[in-house]
C-alpha cells in the first residue's frame, strides 16, 4: 500500500464531501477559540447537519431515563425516575441475551423489537399488514440502505447498475453510491413547485440513464431531505406507476415522517399508498422504507439505529440480506432499545405519558416556529430566496451570489456556496451545508439550514448570517456595529435571478453478495427452542445456554460496574447529582458529557473517526503498553473491529478485471471472517494452524500457502489472530518477528486482530503486541512494514459485545493512502456510547479513585474464572472418550477436536451438512446447550472441531460440561465401538 495505485479504484473515486473540509474548519476554529485566539464570536453554532442535541435541544426524558437502567440496572430506587420506566428497563433486558445490553444480539435485531416495529407499522398504515420477519434493524438506515446498495451493485464486467437519485439529496448519499460502485442517475426536484418531484424529470432522467447504465431503483426521500418537500397520495401513486411500468425497485427514506408541520399537510407512507392501490401494483410493485432513530423527536444520532421494512421482495433475496447483515455481527443493542422506545411510546395513564407528551409538543411546535420564522428572514435577504418548507428540519434557500464571488470561487477551484459557507464560518462562526454537497448539478447555488434548534440559537444563527451576507454582497467591512438586525431587516428590492433490472429474483442480486457463506443454522435453532420453551413446551432442561460466540454477557458474566455507571450517567444526567455513586464515575461522565456536541451523547460524533479526546486516550493506552508512542491521527474508532476491517480490506481489494485480491487467513479464522472475505470477494488463501503444537503458526505452512494462492489471485495482506480467535494460542517474540520478515520480503500487509489482549493466562505466557516487536527490530522493518492492529471492547474483560465499538491503529502506511482510509469512514459515524466505553477500557480507574478497588476486584475475578475455567474444560474434555483438547493460553475460546463414529459423518453428508454442525445441532436439540461448529470457523479438511466459550460462571460451566457429557455417550452408543479416523472412541 506504498503507493496509491495500490489503492481499490472504487474508493479512490469516492467522491470527498466538501462537507468534510467545512467540518475539519470548524473543528479548527473552535481549538483556536478554546485556546484563547480572539474572534467576533464566542462560540461556533453548527446547523448544518441533522443533529437536534448538538444544537441544543433537548433528549426525550423517558428515552434516557429507560437506556441508563438498562446499563446500570442497579441504579438506586429514585423519585425521580418514574414506575414505568424501570418497568420498561425490565421488560427489555428480559429480550437481551444474558439479561444485558452487552450481549451480541441476531444480525437483523432483536425479534421482540422487530415485532414492535412491524406492529408500529400496521398502526401507522391504518391495519396494512406487516410482518417482523421483514423488518431488519442496522446501524441506523445509512447503513441499510448501503446492504441494499451493495446487493443491487452490478457484478465485475458487466453494465454499471443506476439508482434514480433526487437532486438536491441528502449529502451522505453521492459518496455512499461512489462506494458500493453504482452510478448516480440524477432527476432534478421542481424548485419553483416547492421542490416537488416531477414525473416528465424521472421519464428523463431515466431514457439518458439507460445509454451508459441498467438502472435499477429510484432513491425517493419523503419528507425530503433537505429540501423539506411532503409528496401527497397522488404524487406518490404517480411514483408507484412509474416504478411499476419500468420494473424499478423504490428505495424510500422515510426518516422525517414525525416531523409534518405544513398547513393542511400530514404524511402518509409508500407503503399505505401502495396497498391502497389495485393488485397489479399492491401485491408486484418492490419497496424498500427506511426509518432511523435521527427523527425529528427522538433526535438520537448518536445511537446510530435505524430499520428498513421490505414489501413485495424474493424471501430468497431476504435471506441474502440476512446474511449480508451477519458480516457486522449485530447492530448496538442500546440503539435497538432506543427503536423500541421510538415506536412504543408511553400511553394515556402512564407516569410518564404527559412528561413525553409535552416534550414531543415543544420539538413539534419549536420546528414549525422557526420554519416559518427562518423562511421570513432568508427571504428578506438580498440575494436570497427560500421555499416554504412543508416537513422534515431543514430549509434550502437559493443563493443568488454577484459575479465577482462566483468567478473568486472558480480560481480557488471550490462551488461558490462551499465558500460563501467557508467565509460565513471563518467570520461569523456559523457552520451551514452548502448546496454543492446535496448533488447539485444545476449551476445554482444553496445553502442547507437545520433548523431544529432553540429558538434563540436560531435567532443568533439568523442575525450572524445576515451580517455576514449584507457585507459580502454590499462590500461593507466588517465591524462591531455592521451586525444587522434581523427583526428589522426589510428590503424593497431583491436580487431575483437577476429497460432495467428488478429484484424479484436471487439472480438479480449482485454475484459476490450471491457468494457471501451464509452462517450455519444453529442460532436460529437455538432461538426457536427459546421461544418453544417460552411458550410451555416440554424440554428435559430448563433454557438454552449458548456459549457458541465470544459473548460473557450471554454466558451470564456480570458487565464491569464502572463501565456501566459512567455510561449510565452520560445518558441521564440527572444522576450526576446522584450522590450514592462514585465520585470519580460522575467526575468522568461529566468529562465526557463536556466533549460531547450539545452535552448529548444522542449527536453526532464530532468526527466520523471518532472524538479526538478518545482518540488522544487509545494513542496513550497503546504508547503505555508497548513503550512505543502513538500518533492519534493514524488510530480510527468503528462500531466493532469488524467494521474496522471491513473498511480495510475493502480499500485493498483490486478493481474491475484485474487478478482477484487475496487475504493469507489462518485456518481455523474467526467465525465472520469467511463471509467478510466473500462480500468483497476477497478470496480466501488458507494457511493451516499447528494443531498438534497448540495452533501455533508455522512459516513453511505460510510459505506454502503464499505459492499456492499466487497461482490463483494476488495475495496483499496476512491475517493474524493473537491470542488466537478461536484456538486460544499465544505467540511469543520468536513467532511475531517470523512472521514480520515474511510479511517485509512479501510485500504483505499485515492485519493483527489483537482484541483478547487483555486474556492471556497460560503458564510463563504474555501477550506482546505486533506494533512493540515490529519497533524493537531493525529499521528495515520498523519503518517498512505496514500494520493495521485492532482491538475492540468485545474483549474478556469487558466483554461489551453488544455496545459495538472497536479501533484500528494503522502504522508505516502512506498518509495519502490513510486519507483514503478517512474517506471511507465519511458515509457514517461511530456510535457515541462505545466510544466512551473505549475510553473507559484504555484509561481505567487508577489507584486512589473511588472505583479503583471494585474495578480492579472485578477485573481479577473475570481473569481468574477465564484461567480456572479454560484448564477445567480442557481437562474434562480430554477425559471424554472422542475427544482431544489442545490448552488454550489466551483468549476466551477451547477448541477441542470431535472424532466422530463413520456412520455419523455419513449420516451428516446424506443431510447436507458438515458432521461437526450436525454434532452440535444434536447437542443443542437433546440438551439445550449452544456450542459452535467448526465448519464455522473455516475447516475444510474433513477434521471436526467444536468451539466452546469458557468465559462464563464456574457454575453455568459445570452444568454446561454435565449436558455436554450426558450427550456425548449417549451419542456413541448409538454406534459400534471401532476405531475412528485413527482415535479410539473408548479410552482404556
């Protein structure tokens, strides 16, 4: 990756928001400010993105209120906090695996809040039905809609696939078709109709698409971001016949359909209207709605939870998107509860109906207020002119700037309204959208305006910006007493100017999606059991114990206290004046409250990488522990290390018809590797672990693998596991610099996941990073080769798997190449909360703080039952007659090999699956207990393995290790006692 030519040509054509420049700037002023640097102004307002609490507004009491007792259930029984929403709080970790917000959920959602949104659904639509197996929950609807994006994009060779996209759009939505590579097919909104959409500019817009793409969809936002457009019933059903005369699927995002203010004017949904219409449009026409937890009145941004809703699609083609939303593992559980709260809202009689009711009133009447209050200002300005905004919190007024700025923007080679928003910025501290971000192609100039705030934060914004355009239009210099009143601004005079493919069919779908594995069915069994024992049926145990993944808060550990009180606080901070918890636990809550915009963690992360504060924390927690300094520049925050390295390969992969791109990968890898390697298609060039040496890494079987996969694809980078995911192994000073001079004389980059870091326990073992043997050895290699090293708060200790958060450090890549790295991350944002955890884990309590000792006493606990608990499984399993156990010495998995009896793997191949998941399956069926298999983890070479997660109490072990006995011989007496594959079945 020295070069930039190395770089995936998609994201190199990924389009670079000038909204990003605009922020970085922002960002820059308010350091200077905070520095003591002189400006006209005290404080920088933001109003350019869709963020209420960074704003100012703010959250829904109840929202916070419920989310802070399902992080800290043990908060102290306060007055405050009313009956129903503890009762809440209970009801929804009782749906939460392990009774915890920390725990790994199914990849489409929680089912108990799927049901929710569908019932939401059929009351909204007036009892059209909808059904919770076609509602999939995301890291909010960004990141739905790209799954649906990346389905639809066409394979290699063949035509570039076109979605229909409204001009203006919402300004995430050009780069996010850059990066899944579809083309952008523009239909221009009727400005001087209110920007209605107009059907003679889709008919248009899509005869000049089909000469150089195969549109596929049409993108329609409703009500219209940013333009604030409401479509009424017969304008949608025009849409519907559109879309059903040229077999295009409907991409519709409904996200501000709460936020209806126009007079007269209410919402009414694509799908209501579809199945309103006669059957040859209600039961055929396709439709994808999305809806996110960034409303109006929820305003939760930083939650990052959405839905999508599909009508009318192949279950063939659900059944890819289900397996498409396996490779990000699960979406946050804290947001998926904040969806629930979102579309169950308290009811009359409940304590905290008329608090949330008012509150929902205010949003509502703040919005409708200041629509009509900014709309009279801009267009009393000169130059200025603005539709009347119907819904939705933005208004796009049109700049009719003089010649001298426009030809001044050419020479500086930026669109006018990108620096008419850049000088607003730098003299007045208003941060606006600028229209040339929306998709604009038209010539025109816009400025986009949230105007969601308190009223007097609009009147501030509007008294700046009109200071700021009379001057630059009336070349008036800037002075104390130039500020122009808006309230009396009047001006007489105003400077007016002066065929396609459909998704009906799995074929349709984009051939490496087609390609990803789909996961074994052993959580959708396991899931149904629970639910069959929910509802009385007879089973010979109890419940489900699931300790297939690595998820201690499934498994019944306890989420460390500090953690969650922190977390709990930041979300309700009513409790810092909660005197019964600790004082250095409000103290850090109120830190992180302080860098968060608008003191809410419901905004937007102040960068898409992550706050420089947590950034600034993991650049230390790494210098600490390898005695190595960390540049907070090279490290980027996601929602878990799999988004991480979903971002990575992702910029390694070769384009369009080139040799295919390979990833060396240990054999057994993770369990969502494989299918993350498929959906970039990626392929996979094994390299097998030493299992009779403990899984250790072997060079010759890396040199051998490398030969190999060259003769097949162009292998760029090695994939590293240490401790190993899921074999347990720890590898020392002697390993790592091996594997270093192989990844230098290859040329390869390498990938360590390091995320069990914190979980070594074998005897005379540590864990050394990959980063502190790379610097401790020559130049040639400290300063040569590339490293990308993760970790994420999934690992032992913390072991919050639900809340999603992860970083990657990237070491001696170019800095051009990590701005590409930046790019890619511009679409979305990580999560608030995981952010703060991950702070929370790099800088724990340090000795003398309030918490210090119940934190390190938990800590201790956690690894010493993962020690205990690891030798008393190996040493039970190796007893078991069948089964051979290689020590574990880190991490949080056993991994023991099954010898299976002839007729069972036979048995296994009449029934399509590999023998260790039918193993598995049995076990789970007969005896309620959850294991992997190791056909999940990527063995291919007929050796059968199961995968246990030992990170769970001594108690729940030892009954899972009784189940699993119990099962076991019954099982092999079934069959004959004879030799199998070279084992005895029967110990002597």
């Amino acid at each position: 990756m020295t070069s930039l030519q190395h770089v995936n040509p998609r994201v190199r054509e990924i389009r670079v928001s000038a909204h990003t420049g605009l922020e970085n700037l922002a960002a820059h002023i308010k350091r200077k400010i905070a520095l003591g640097a002189q400006k006209p102004f005290k404080a920088v307002i933001d109003v350019s993105s869709v963020d209420p609490h960074k704003a100012g507004l703010k959250p829904l009491t109840l929202v916070h209120q419920v989310l802070a007792v399902c992080l800290y259930p043990q908060l102290p029984e306060d007055k405050n906090l009313p009956l129903d929403v503890r009762q809440r709080a209970q009801r929804l970790l009782e749906v939460c695996a392990g009774g915890s917000v920390g725990s790994y959920t199914d990849s489409s959602g929680i089912p108990h809040i799927r049901q929710s949104i569908a019932e939401f659904i059929m009351r909204r639509d007036g009892g059209v039905p909808s059904y919770a197996k076609n509602v999939f929950i995301s890291t909010g609807s960004q990141m739905a809609l790209m799954v649906v994006l990346k389905m639809m994009a066409s394979g290699e060779g063949e035509i570039k696939t076109g979605v229909l996209t409204p001009m203006p759009c919402p300004h995430t939505l050009p780069p996010l078709l850059d990066e899944v590579w579809v083309t952008m097919v523009p239909y221009q909104l009727m400005e001087d109709r209110g920007w209605a959409l107009d059907l003679d500019q889709l008919h248009r817009a899509l005869k000049t698409a089909r000469r150089h793409c195969k549109p596929i969809a049409i993108y329609i936002s409703n009500p219209g971001n940013p333009t604030g457009h409401l479509q009424d019933r017969k304008s949608i059903e025009e849409v519907i016949q559109f879309a059903a005369a040229e077999r295009l699927l409907l991409l519709v995002d409904e996200v501000y359909q709460d936020s209806v203010y126009g007079r007269g004017r209410e919402f009414i949904s694509y799908k209501k209207v579809l199945f309103e219409m006669d059957k040859e449009y209600s039961e055929t026409v396709e439709l994808i709605s999305f809806h996110s937890l960034s409303s109006a009145c929820m305003g939760e941004c930083g939650l990052r939870a959405g839905y999508m809703e599909l009508v009318n699609i192949d279950p063939e083609v659900m059944h890819v998107v289900d397996t498409m939303l396996c490779t990000a593992i699960s979406p946050p559980v804290i947001g998926q509860l904040a969806l629930d709260l979102m579309v169950n809202p308290p009811k009359p009689g409940d304590p905290s109906y008329d608090t949330f009711t008012q509150e929902i009133l205010h949003i509502n009447t703040t919005l409708s207020q200041n629509a009509q209050r900014a709309q009279e200002v801009l267009n009393h300005l000169p130059g200025m002119s603005c539709q009347p905004g119907m819904a939705g919190i933005h208004l796009y007024p049109c700049l009719h700037l003089p010649s001298d700025i426009i030809e001044q923007a050419k020479t500086l080679e930026v669109q006018a309204d990108v620096l008419y928003c850049q000088r607003l910025l730098e003299e007045e501290g208003v941060f606006v959208g600028a229209g040339g971000q929306d998709g604009e192609t038209t010539g025109k100039h816009y400025l986009r305006l949230c105007i969601l705030v308190p009223p007097d934060v609009l009147e501030e914004v509007l008294a700046r910006l009109s200071s700021f355009h009379h001057r630059l239009l009336f070349y008036e210099p800037r002075s104390s007493s130039s500020r122009v009143q808006v309230s009396v601004l009047s001006f007489s005079v105003r400077l007016r100017q002066f065929h396609s493919g459909e998704m009906t069919s799995v074929h349709q779908v984009n051939r490496k999606v087609r390609a990803i594995r789909a996961p074994t069915g052993l959580q959708s069994l396991s899931a149904r059991i629970t639910q069959d024992i929910a509802q009385g049926a007879q089973k010979p145990f109890s419940k489900v114990i699931d300790v297939s993944s690595g998820d201690p808060h499934k498994a019944g550990m306890a989420p460390i206290s500090f953690v969650r009180q922190v977390l709990a606080v930041c979300l309700y901070p009513e409790l810092l004046k909660e005197e019964s918890l600790p004082l250095d636990v409000r103290q850090r809550a109120q830190t992180f409250l302080g860098a968060c915009s608008g003191g809410s963690v419901g905004s937007y992360s102040v960068s898409s990488c992550g706050f420089p504060d947590v950034r600034k924390s993991v650049a230390e927690f790494i210098s600490r522990r390898d005695g190595v300094k960390s540049d907070p520049d090279y490290i980027s925050i996601s929602n878990g290390s799999q988004k991480t390295l979903m971002t990575v390969l992702k910029m390694i992969v070769s384009g369009e018809g080139e040799t295919p791109t390979g990833v060396l990968t240990p054999m057994p890898c993770p369990t969502t590797l494989s299918p993350l390697l498929d959906e970039f298609g990626l392929t996979l060039v094994p390299y097998q672990l030493m299992e009779d040496r403990g899984w250790a890494l072997d060079l010759a079987e890396l040199h051998q693998a490398l030969k190999t996969g060259r003769g097949r694809c162009n292998p760029r980078a090695l994939y590293i596991s240490n401790p190993g995911n899921p074999t347990g192994h720890v590898q020392d000073r002697k390993s790592i610099e091996e594997v270093i001079r192989f990844a230098a004389t290859e040329g390869l980059i390498l990938l360590a996941v390091e995320v069990y870091q914190d979980s070594v326990f074998g005897q005379d073992k540590e864990f050394l990073s990959y980063k502190k043997v790379l610097f401790e050895m020559d130049k040639r290699y400290s300063e040569t080769v590339e490293l990308v090293s993760i970790n994420s708060i999934s690992n032992a200790c913390m072991g919050e798997c639900g809340l999603r958060g992860g970083y990657m450090e990237v070491i001696n890549f170019d800095p051009a190449v990590n701005k590409y790295l930046v790019n890619m991350q511009a679409t979305t944002s990580p999560a608030v909360l995981p952010q703060l955890a991950l702070e929370v884990m790099v800088n724990p309590p340090s000795p003398g703080d309030p918490s210090y000792e119940t934190h390190a006493q938990e800590i201790l606990y956690s690894q010493t039952t993962l020690s205990q608990n690891a030798q008393r499984a190996c040493e039970f399993l190796n007893d078991l007659p069948g089964v051979k156990c290689q020590p574990a010495m880190g991490g949080v998995f056993l991994y023991p090999r099954l010898h299976l009896p002839p007729q069972m793997i036979e048995e296994a191949k009449m029934l399509g699956v590999e023998a260790d998941e039918l193993y598995c399956q049995r076990l789970l069926e007969e005896e309620g207990v959850c294991l992997g298999a190791g056909c999940e983890n990527g063995q291919e070479d007929q050796n059968y393995h199961i995968r246990l997660c030992v990170l769970a109490p001594p108690a729940t072990l030892e009954e899972i290790l009784a189940r699993l006995r119990s099962f076991h011989l019954r099982l092999l007496d079934r069959f004959p006692r004879e030799k199998c594959q070279g084992h005895r079945l029967y110990k002597p």
